[in-house]
C-alpha cells in the first residue's frame, strides 16, 4: 500500500458521512462540537489494514479566525505485512460560518515524510497551497476556486449539519489539494445497520466522486450515518481502482455542545 493520497484520503473520508447553505436553519440540536472523538476500524481487500481516529477539538485561532480543529488520525496495522503509514490531518473549521479555512496534511510513508498545507482566500474563492516532500524544497501554487469550496472532511461536516430527507441529494464543491469536483451525496433510504457497536438506525447514503489515479472509484461510495440529530458516520464502503475499502466505527465519544452565533455567508 502507498501513496500520501491513500492514506490521506482515509483519514479523510473517517469523517465523511458547493458549499455550505448560505442561509440554512441550525439543527435542533448540535450536530457535533469541540471534544467528540470517534474510532474507526479500515479493511482493505478485505482485510483489517489499520485505524484512524477522528477528533473535533477545541477553538483555537488559526489565520487570524476562530476555528475547531478537526483531527484524523490514521496508522497501518503493522500485521498486514506493508511498509509503516501514518497520517495526520487537521481541517479548520470555522463552525460560524459553516466552512473550512484551510488544512494540513502530514504524513509518514516507509519512513519517508510528505506535507500539504491549504489556506483558503479570505473571500473562499482561492487558495494557496504548499507542498513538501521531505529533503525537497515546498513548492507553492495558487488555485482559483468555486466559492465556498470545502476539503473531504468539511463536506462531511457540512453534510452532518444537514436534516437528511430520504431521496434528497446535497452538493459540495471540493479541493483536494490539486483538483476540485463536485461532490454529491443522496440520501437513498433508512436502514437497520449491523456495527461493531451493535444495531444502528442509519441513513444509506450514496456518494459520488471525481478522484484519479488509484482513488478513482469503480462504482459510488456508500456511506451510512446515524439517524439521529448527530448523524455519526458509521460505515463508509469503497471500490477503488486500487482495491476495496471498509472504515466502520468501532467506538464514539459525542462532543460537548457549544453556542455559536452562526455568520452570514454572503460576499
């Protein structure tokens, strides 16, 4: 197993599951806040291949905004016989306004280590981005965006934020770093759901996107959230062209709820 965009895009996708609504009504009840912590089990080819840990953290100030950091944690299962993975990566999110400011990626590939910061442009139309692989010099390179484009996580943050409605589908623009598409999500139907955890009462979501490469997806993600106010993702399945992948959440810790005076996100 390699690549920086493997395991980059699992730690990623553990929270999955255009831009935020400009104008959307706040749930009844927190979705998620600083302090939630959820774990995950990946399989690939059918095998357990290691674990990822997503963490909402608290406010903190980042490029001079208020922020919650929110943290996935990924590591390979040394048993499986591949060389050591870890990844790290943080996604701002700035829970007033219902979008990203920008992200890091930090990650360690057979002891080699890579690193991409994205800082979104204070209008959420543009970003710059730093890339380095250990030893070489970062390079930097400047992005015109849609506006209010999200990374993977923020989409899945966004999307948690929605009231899911069977048979609606939600859009996200996103970047990954070096390419953006559209993502869609629809709610296909509501499900009992078999976890490590026990039986759950789940939205099925299907979940469409445009990577390349070895993450170029043979058929859509599905994605099962819980169908409660939290709507926790618990199971996220993929058939990629380098294999297929299962996360499925093995333990969950719920956030504290904080009040935030939600921002207008108008230009």
């Amino acid at each position: 197993m390699r690549s920086l965009s493997r395991w980059g895009f699992t730690a990623a996708m553990v929270g999955l599951m255009g831009s935020a609504l400009a104008h959307a009504q706040e749930p009844a009840a927190p979705a998620f806040g600083p302090g939630e912590q959820a774990q995950y089990r990946v399989k690939y080819l059918g095998l357990t291949a290691g674990t990822a840990t997503v963490t909402v953290g608290a406010p903190m100030t980042q490029w001079g905004q208020s922020v919650w950091p929110i943290v996935a944690l990924a590591k390979s299962d040394d048993m499986v016989g591949i060389y050591p993975i870890k990844s790290r990566y943080v996604s701002y999110w700035d829970a007033a306004t219902q979008r990203v400011t920008g992200s890091d990626l930090h990650s360690e590939e057979n002891r080699k280590r890579r690193r991409q910061r994205i800082q979104l442009t204070a209008d959420h139309k543009g970003a710059k981005v730093v890339k380095q692989k250990e030893s070489d010099p970062p390079r930097e390179t400047n992005h015109e965006l849609p506006d209010g484009t999200l990374d993977m996580t923020g989409a899945a943050f966004a999307l948690r934020t929605q009231d899911l409605t069977v048979g609606t589908t939600y859009t996200y623009p996103v970047f990954t770093g070096s390419r953006h598409f559209t993502l869609t999500a629809t709610v296909e139907r509501r499900e009992t759901l078999t976890t490590p955890m026990g039986p759950r009462d789940t939205f099925r979501v299907r979940v469409h996107t445009e990577f390349g490469g070895n993450l170029e997806s043979k058929r859509d993600l599905v994605a099962h959230f819980t169908a409660d106010a939290r709507h926790v993702p618990v199971r996220m399945e993929a058939d990629f062209a380098l294999g297929a992948m299962v996360v499925e959440m093995t333990d969950y810790k719920p956030g504290r709820a904080v009040a935030v005076a939600r921002a207008d996100k108008g230009d």
